[in-house]
C-alpha cells in the first residue's frame, strides 16, 4: 500500500545515514583486530622457542620455564578473548541487515552504536554510559540501531566538541527507557515546536532535506509501540526520551 511503501522510505532514508558510517567501522575494527592478533602471534613464536629451550633445560631451570609458559598460555586466551568480543561486534553490526524483528538487548545496541560512531567520527567529545538492566525487547535491531545512531550524532554535534553526552537506560512498569542528554547550545521553543517535522532547505544552491533524521526516528519508535519525547532550551542542552513497551 501506499502508506507501507511511504514508511518504507521513511526508514530508508534514516538507515542509508547509518550505513555510511559502517566502511569507517570497518576500518577502525581492523585497528581493533591487530592489536590481539599480533599479541597472539608474538606469543605463538615466543611459546615455540620455549619448548624447543624445555627439551634440553636442566631439571632446575623447568619450574621457571614452566611458569614463563603458563604466562604466555593466559596471555594467548586473553587475547583470543579480545578477538571474540570484536567478532561479536561485528556479527551485531552486519546482522542488522535482517528486516524481521528478533529480541535484542538494548544496552549492546547502544554500545555497539557509541563505539561505531566514536570510532568513525574521532570526535572529542566524552559519551558517558549508565545503562541498567533491561529486558530483552523484540525489535528490528537494524532501525533501531539507525535510531540510536542519529541521536547521538545529534547530541555530539550539539554538545560541542568539549561537551558531554550522557546515555542512560532504565526499566519502567511495563516499559524501557532511554535517554541521550547533552549541556550543549539547546534548541529554541520555535524550533522545537517543528523539531520532527521533515523539511527541505537551500544552502549554496543545492536542495537538502532536514529534519528527516529525527522524522523518521520518531516513525520507527511509534511502530514499536513506543514514544520519542525532546526538551530543550537555549544554552541549557538537550534531553532525548524514548519510551518502548515491553510487549510489543
């Protein structure tokens, strides 16, 4: 139908942002990566040279050798751990192709999304976390990833470079909350009034859309079931409230 089709572009054009920060992820991730695999290496090498040295050691050097061994054991799982932690990540990102809703765990969407945008923005300003336990919620994690991403790209940018960003959670009676809160220059009461509504603007001569990030953020929390709420004044900072049920 004709609305299907219109809430389809919706998300579009909110996700076709989000994707255009996933190459820079992937970049920083191979940064992330090396850092393991060369300490896993290093290690490698570093073990077979000792067990070369055990088979002809004196008895009284192989308890020494013994713990030089166990050290680089651990320090290998350690470092096979980190591997599994950024492939995790990456499994949370690039599955978040799939269109159907699955239950999702909030908290790893907003870190997962904070660590995708640091990463690709190299932007200064602090991202502070204080995200509670929540139920799993059966979402279509890829949107509500472009949700998350657009707000705090809003907050950034808002904060200022020195600024803070501040991203609770927290469980309400029979629903979630999540909340991006930064100190920065705020948004005036006339602007605010027409802060979801999508628009176009002219700037060198060229047509832009805007306001269609927060637009199309609001759309996607409403098919949840949920609400997008935003209090600010001038100077005093931003505060983005979402509100998701938690049974959809």
């Amino acid at each position: 139908s004709a609305a299907d089709a219109w809430r389809s572009a919706e998300a579009q054009v909110l996700l076709s942002e989000y994707a255009g920060s996933i190459g820079r992820f992937a970049a920083a991730l191979s940064h992330e990566l090396n850092s393991p695999l060369g300490a896993l290496k290093t290690t490698l090498q570093t073990s077979s040279r000792l067990a070369e040295r055990k088979q002809t050691a004196p008895a009284d050097k192989l308890a020494e050798l013994e713990a030089i061994d166990a050290e680089l054991r651990r320090t290998a799982l350690e470092a096979v751990e980190r591997l599994n932690q950024v492939v995790l990540r990456m499994q949370r990102i690039t599955n978040l192709d799939r269109a159907e809703a699955l239950p999702t765990d909030l908290n790893a969407l907003l870190r997962d999304v904070t660590d995708l945008l640091k990463s690709a923005t190299q932007a200064p300003t602090a991202v502070e976390l204080d995200l509670q336990p929540l139920p799993a919620l059966s979402i279509r994690p890829q949107q509500m990833s472009a949700v998350f991403s657009n707000l705090l790209q809003n907050a950034i940018e808002g904060s200022g470079a020195t600024g803070t960003v501040k991203i609770s959670t927290c469980r309400l009676v029979g629903s979630v909350e999540i909340v991006f809160q930064d100190g920065g220059r705020g948004i005036s009461s006339e602007e605010l009034t027409h802060v979801f509504d999508p628009a176009f603007r002219v700037k060198s001569g060229r047509v832009s859309t805007g306001n269609w990030g927060l637009f199309s953020s609001r759309q996607i929390v409403r098919e949840c079931g949920g609400d997008i709420s935003i209090q600010s004044s001038p100077g005093q900072g931003t505060v983005v409230r979402i509100v998701l049920p938690i049974h959809q």
